[in-house]
C-alpha cells in the first residue's frame, strides 16, 4: 500500500497545501479580524507597552499558567539584564485532568502566592488562553482551549478573580496584569533583538496549544480598542483558531472528539496536543488494510491514547520512553509504518506553522532591509522537540520569506513566558 499517497487523500501531508495561497487566506483573515469583521482570527490588542524600561532589582510575582504547567514564583532582573528566579513552584495546569470550580483553580493560585505575599507587589500573570485584554490590564477568558476543564471561568474577568480570592485570604494591595503566552514572548525577545538592531517583533509558541503575538503599525491601529498612542500596538493573533484552510476527514474526527468542537481548528493540526492522537486516528484507519502484523493491529485496536511525546521519541529513535509503542506485539515492520504516518503529520505541522510566523511578518509590514529583520522569538517544547520540526518551518518560513523580499531573524529565550510576564509586572503600572 502506498501509505504516504493515503496520508496525502487524508490532507495529512504538506504536498496536500499550497503554501502562497494558505498565506493569503491567513493575512485576509488577519485583515478581517483586525476590522471587527467576522474572522477565525481573533485578533486581540495587548495592552502593554513595547518600549518601557525595566526596573532593576524589583520584585515581582509572576504566574504562568501554561498548557502542561503552572509556575509561580519571584523574578527580579539584575543590573545585567538577568532574570533570577526565587521561591518558584510547579505543579500540573489545574482543570487538564479532571473539570475544577473557578474556587478550586483560584484556591491553588492562592496557596501558591500566599507564602510570599510579602515579597512582591505586582503579578505579571502570563495566560496561555484567548482572554480579551482590558484597560485595567486584566483579561476576560473567551473560551478555553488545551483542552483545559473550568468552565466556571469562561467570559470571567481572570485577573479580578484572583485580586477576590487573595483578599479573601487577607492578601490585599496587590496589582495584576494578565498576558498572553506570546506576548510575553514578543517582549521577552526584545532585549536580544534591540541588539541586532530588529526592526520589529514577533511572539511565536508552539507547544502544548499554539499562537503568534505581532506588532501591527499600519493607519489600522488607531482604530484598534487597546491602542497605546506609541505608534504600534501588540496583538495576540489567537492563530491557533484559524479555520481558512482546508481538513480531512481525520482532522474532523479529533475535532469532534475534542472539549471545544469546531474551536481552535489550527491548533489541532499543529501542537503538542493533538500531533501524537491524530497519528493514532490514522494508524487505526490503516487496520483494515491489513499492513500491520496481527499483534500490532490487535494492540492498535485497543488503543484508546498516543502522546505526542512517545510517538515522537520513536520517530527520533532516541532512547527515550515510547510508552505502549514498545510492546512486543508491534514488529519493526509496524514501528516503519509509525513513523512514516508520524513523520506525514509532523511535516504538514511544519509548513503550517511556517505559513502562520510568515503572515505575522508581511502584517507587521517591516523586515525589507537585511540589516533590520524582524526578531521573532519562537518557544515552546513542541517546536524545539519534535524530531525533524524546526527545521523542516525554517526552510519553509526561508522560501515564503525570500520570494516576499523579507528579512526575520529566529531567537529563543530561556522562560520566555515568565520573562515577559515579569517585564510586563515591572513595567505596566509605571507607564
Ligand atoms: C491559546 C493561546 C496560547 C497558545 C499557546 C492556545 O491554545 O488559545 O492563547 O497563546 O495556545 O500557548
């Protein structure tokens, strides 16, 4: 059976997309929700600022309530620009395995900052979730994605909850301003790219969800809602929701099986959440076909869950835990056929994701001179880990790029999301 022409019928395969015409679908989008029009793109301000000093040797708390994990702690920056991190915890992101109560969720956010309530005044709270950002620097939850479960805080204002919870717990004067992941991204590169003189930036994740963050100059930003008066303004692009291109049927599947049916569509070709189950929804499409051994297709049948992470240590053959991938009853011939579907998912990943950071850099209209590029600050552990991902989208993102006449320069930064939300709790009550 030719497995790779199957994937290719399935849309699981990059040869299935034409890259220049899935770009402008994203940048028409991008345009449409900039305007208020109907558009998967949410296109959100931020309201922080991109060019405010930070204080040296302050305090602050920071929350990052990522996909897989929460993180809360102290960070201060040195006279160096070095971030130093103190009494930080980390546990699993509250509401992944089990549906919680806004009390419960804001309750292990509390017994986390209750301890050092004396040792900051300002949160700078990173939420790696579509929030409408509010003059007060809050943000309202718009849904959950990540397949998070409290329903209780969909259209809450997130940042208030928290001020009301401490309070209730006699932790009074304290400030919060709430971020998104990428966002804090974009900030968080800002300190390496002001060093190769960038002429603009970007804020990109690829992890358990995924996203872009970019900074939009045209006359549109005077119209936008959280315009700041400084001549750009940072949106949080929610491109995991971008619906205008086409699925197969397996993409559907999972879609309809997931907690947000017909929601964040993107994502769910893309990130660290879904790569490793839709991989499973295809190798047990291909049982019927009769290619894998008996043992392989009894065990696949009964399948019910595929990490990302042990589909992925398989396919890099890297001697890492590949979970139930490691039964006897697979045969080498059955790990083959893994890979190859796995590999197929991965690359199609790779020209979408490169397709999404190369519409944030023709929208952010800068990038024309090879001295200025535009510094994008990719993180998260999907892009970085995955076997053969990076560098399948910078090959990608060279050619879209090349062909527009555009410059961009990759960077990464240790704790991006923490850096900028620290940045951002430095910085934003001072502006
Ligand atoms: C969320 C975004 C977030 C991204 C990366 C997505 O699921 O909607 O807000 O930036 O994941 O963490």
């Amino acid at each position: 059976m030719d497995i790779n022409g199957w994937l290719k019928e399935q849309m699981v395969s990059a040869e299935a997309y034409d890259a220049d015409a899935l770009l402008e679908n994203f940048l028409n989008e991008m345009e449409k929700g900039l305007n208020g029009e109907s558009s998967s793109l949410a296109m959100i301000p931020a309201y922080v600022g991109i060019d405010g000093r930070v204080p040296i040797d302050t305090p602050v708390a920071v929350i990052d309530a990522g996909g897989t994990n929460l993180r809360i702690g102290i960070a201060r920056f040195d006279t160096a620009g070095s971030l130093h991190l103190s009494h930080f915890s980390k546990q699993p992101m509250p509401g992944r395995d089990r549906e919680l109560t806004a009390a419960e969720f804001y309750a292990v956010l509390v017994d986390a900052l209750a301890p050092l309530k004396n040792e900051f005044e300002q949160i700078g709270f990173c939420f790696s979730y579509p929030a409408t950002i509010l003059p007060d620097y809050d943000g309202r939850l718009l849904h959950w994605t990540k397949e998070i479960k409290i329903p209780e805080l969909v259209g809450k204002h997130i940042g208030a909850g928290l001020l009301a919870a401490m309070e209730a717990r006699g932790i009074t004067g304290k400030q919060i301003v709430l971020l998104n992941d990428t966002v804090a991204a974009l900030l968080a590169g800002m300190a390496q790219g002001q060093a190769f003189n960038a002429a603009s930036y970007i804020g990109f994740i690829l992890g358990t969800g995924t996203n872009t963050a970019y900074v939009e100059c045209n006359e549109n930003i005077g119209k936008l809602d959280g315009y700041l008066g400084t001549g750009a303004q940072v949106i949080n692009v929610e491109s995991g929701g971008f619906a205008a291109f086409r699925r197969g049927p397996f993409d559907l599947q999972l879609d309809a099986r997931s907690e947000n049916p017909g929601g964040h569509v993107f994502e769910k070709t893309i990130s660290g959440v879904y790569m490793g189950p839709l991989t499973l929804e295809l190798l047990q499409a291909l049982i019927p076909e009769g290619i894998f051994s008996d043992g392989g297709a009894a065990a696949f049948s009964i399948m019910k869950n595929l990490s990302t992470i042990h589909i992925d240590n398989l396919a890099a053959d890297n001697g890492r835990d590949v979970d139930v991938l490691g039964f006897e009853a697979f045969t080498d011939a059955d790990r083959e056929i893994m890979k190859t579907v796995f590999a197929a998912v991965v690359e199609r990943a790779a020209l979408l994701t490169a397709v999404n950071i190369a519409a944030a850099v023709v929208k952010g209209g800068a990038g024309q001179d090879p001295e200025h590029p535009v510094c994008i600050n990719i993180d998260g552990s999907t892009y970085y880990k995955t076997h053969r991902l990076a560098e399948q989208v910078q090959t990608h993102l060279k050619n879209l790029l090349g062909a527009r006449g555009l410059h961009a320069r990759c960077i990464q930064v240790d704790d991006a999301p923490i850096v900028g939300a620290a940045i951002a709790g430095l910085t934003t009550f001072r502006l």
